[in-house]
C-alpha cells in the first residue's frame, strides 16, 4: 500500500447514455489507470486512463 501515491483522481463522474451520471472509481491493484462504474440501467463502464480520454476529447472539441 503507497497512500504517498493516492491521487484525489481516483473517481470521477462520467455520463451514462441513458443520460444519469455514474462514479466511477479506479479498481487499483494491476489496474491503476481503469476506471470501472456501474450505472443503475445497468450498463457496466469500464474506462482507461480517463484522463487522457477527456484530454482528447476536449482538445476534438476545440479544433
Ligand atoms: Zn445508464
């Protein structure tokens, strides 16, 4: 266990299709940069390296 390594961007809140939001947590363990969450339609996200994701998505939205 490193808490020196525990970064506050370990959940994040993203927009399911059926339109209501979902945490999703980071599982950790050989995962540190996958994102999971369930939403209550019950589609099941599963998201790598979030941050690089919203990164191109905005920079998409800006070109
Ligand atoms: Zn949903």
């Amino acid at each position: 266990m490193d808490k020196a390594k525990n970064k506050s961007e370990d959940r994040a809140v993203i927009m399911c299709i059926c339109g209501r939001t979902v945490a999703v947590e980071v599982i950790g363990g050989q995962y540190q940069d996958t994102y999971y969450g369930e939403c209550e339609c019950g589609r099941k996200w599963s998201l790598e390296e979030l941050t690089a994701a919203l990164e191109e998505l905005s920079q998409e939205s800006t070109a």
